[in-house]
C-alpha cells in the first residue's frame, strides 16, 4: 500500500517521492493519520477502509473550495484515492505552533471574509460529503429554511430514530425548525461546516488554518455557533470576526438550533449523554 502511495504522490507532484520513514500521528477520532518523511518533504496521510474513499474525495474537494476563495489558509491536498483495501487522502505536511491574540483574531478576519466569498446562488453544494463519518447530503436548495430543516435536522432525526432515538415528534420539529429561519434571508456563504477547536490551529509562523471540513454554501451563523459548542475559541477570534463581517442580533437566538444538529450527529455517533442534550435543546427550539 504504501509503495502504490508513494508512487501516486510522485505522479501527481511531478517530483519522485520515496518514503524513508513513517510515523504514526493524530487522524482524529475517524481516520488514521501518519506523516510520511521523504528526503527533502514530509506529506500528511489519513487511512480508512476503502469504503471511505469518497469521504476523502469530498475533503480534497471542499479544501479546494475553501483555497480558492483566497482568504484562510487550509492545507493543500496533494492526491487520494484507494490503495489495496484502504482509501487515503494526502495533504501538504503543516508545522503547527503556538497561537497568539494576534493569530486568533487574524483567524476571525480571515474566516468572515471566507464567509463573504459569493460563489453560488442556492444552499447545499455540488457534492454530498460527511460531518464526522456521517453522511451529509448537500442538494441544492432555494431557501435556506428548507434546507436546515430537511438535510439537517430532519436528516439526523431520522438516523437518530433508526439507532433507537426518542426525540419526540418529528413533523413538528421539523416544522418548528423551517418556521424560525423562515424569518431570515441569509446570503449562501462558504462554510467549513465543522469548525470546533480541533479543526483549527496556527503555524509556526502564526497563520491561521482551520482543516477536516464538512463543506457547504450556508448561513454563515452555523460557523460561529459551533466554534461555540464545545468551550467556546477565545475572545480575539470574535473580535476580528465581527470587525469585517458583524453577526445579526438574532444570532444568539439560533445559536442553539445551529448547534442541535452536532449534538444530534453527536448522538448518531457516540450515543450516550449526547441524548439527553438533543433532548433539552429540541425543547428550547421549540420554545422559541
């Protein structure tokens, strides 16, 4: 597997690519992650089953996506495709450091003017990808009330009720759901769709990059809401975002639905208290 790999890299950068050692790093809680050292370049690799290979197509697509807007750096994908029985995606090799208040709201800036980029007319994308390992289907939709409701909530809902699930009644939800953002007529913007702590870093160099992304074109409110979910990233980045492009009062008001739809993916993925949690924010969304 790894000589087809190697041989792969050579083909596509041009440039003849023999690994002289492998080390075993991070791929998150989905993949499996090494970094491949050559003579004068180091590459990123992150395995799964061959199964998965469409998986790595949408990142490399969605990456692409994100670099050609111009505005936040994200790791270059070099090639992917299926070796033996493994499916694989190879990215530039990035040298993390430390952030800073300065790279934080560097990254904030960064991401509204991403977020800015108007590249397409409707919501959805041009290719259905994954939010952690799963499925996430991006139609192309005219109204973004319809397309919150149905590919995200209803869709997690659904999988949720199929794992053994009780989140109550699913019309009504649903309903509730494309009732609220009914009232809003949000530009379709660029987002990374996954943006937690985790999928953001700073180089050596201290520029921003964020990566893993479950790309779409979608209110950019979903981004912001999930840099909330899990503690919240720090202040600066905040500051930065909302000096080039300031969230709407209302934000804090669909925060929490934005969020329900990782806590129900959260749910198909882990189960346990992510349950409950679905459960207190559905009655929230419902209150509202």
């Amino acid at each position: 597997m790894w000589t087809q790999i190697a041989e792969h890299i050579s083909q596509t950068t041009g440039k003849s690519f023999a690994i002289e050692n492998r080390k075993s790093v991070s791929g998150g809680c989905i993949n499996q992650g090494y970094c491949l050292i050559g003579k004068d370049i180091k590459y990123f690799v992150k395995i799964n089953h061959a199964s998965q290979v469409e998986m790595f197509t949408a990142e490399a697509l969605g990456l692409k996506e994100m670099a050609k807007t111009e505005t936040i750096r994200v790791p270059k994908p070099i090639c992917w495709g299926m070796a033996e029985r493994s499916s694989y995606i190879i990215l530039e090799w990035l040298e993390f450091g430390h952030s800073s208040k300065e790279s934080w709201e560097l990254m904030g800036k960064n991401l509204a003017k991403m977020h800015q980029y108007q590249g397409e007319t409707k919501f959805g994308w041009s290719q259905n990808n994954t939010i952690g390992s799963t499925p996430q289907v991006n139609n192309w939709t005219e109204k973004w009330s319809d397309f919150f409701a149905d590919y995200r909530i209803g869709y997690q809902l659904k999988s949720a009720s199929r794992k053994g699930g009780n989140f109550g009644n699913y019309s009504q939800i649903v309903e509730k759901v494309r009732d609220i953002l009914s009232t809003i007529n949000p530009q379709p913007s660029l987002v990374h769709g996954d943006l937690w702590s985790g999928n953001a870093a700073v180089t050596e160099a201290e520029e921003p990059v964020i990566l893993d992304p479950a790309t779409y074109y979608g209110d950019r409110e979903v981004d912001i809401a999930m840099t909330e979910l899990f503690g919240g990233f720090p202040a600066p980045f905040y500051r930065g975002y909302n000096e080039v492009f300031p969230l709407d009062e209302g934000y804090k008001k669909r925060k929490t639905l934005y969020n329900l739809y990782h806590i129900l993916n959260h749910y198909n993925l882990f189960g346990g208290g992510y349950g409950s949690q679905a459960n207190y924010m559905i009655q929230e969304v419902l209150k509202s």
